[in-house]
C-alpha cells in the first residue's frame, strides 16, 4: 500500500494469540487506533461462534475509520471479513 499514489484508509483485524492458540481478534485501522474487537473472554453479547464481541469497538474504531475514509481518502480497505 505504501507504493500507491492515492489516499488510503481503513482496517485489518489480526489474530490474539495466547499460549499458542487463537483466542480473539484486534481491529486495527490504517492510522494505527486499535482495539480488541472479539474475544473468548468477553462474555456480554453478541457472540459469533466462541468469540464475545465488543460492538463499541467496531462503532467507535472500525465504523468512525470507514466513515472518515470514505469522506477523505481515494481507497478504502477492509481486511478481512469472514468465519472467526
């Protein structure tokens, strides 16, 4: 990405892992805010599969970057969306 010549924006999600074993995702946008999106220690609601999720994360970091990026930048990635 750092060979574009175009604005970017947006976040990747990338695997916790502890003690070898994956337990959670962290949300991380393109201008380095972070946050623990899914975790199996997190026990309120919603779930998908064994994971617990945090929606103030994804409103606050993932929607907030996405909004700006689509308002401000030339291209918008979202990495990954799929099975947890």
């Amino acid at each position: 990405m750092s060979r574009l010549s175009c604005e970017v924006g947006g976040f990747y999600t990338e695997e916790i892992r502890e003690s070898g074993r994956r337990t959670g995702f962290r949300l991380i946008t393109l201008d380095g805010r972070q946050g623990v999106l899914a975790h199996v220690d997190i026990r309120r609601a919603p779930h998908i599969s064994k994971y617990g999720v945090d929606l103030a994360v994804l409103d606050y970091i993932g929607v907030d970057c996405l909004m700006r990026a689509i308002e401000e930048k030339d291209v918008v990635i979202i990495d990954e969306i799929g099975p947890m």
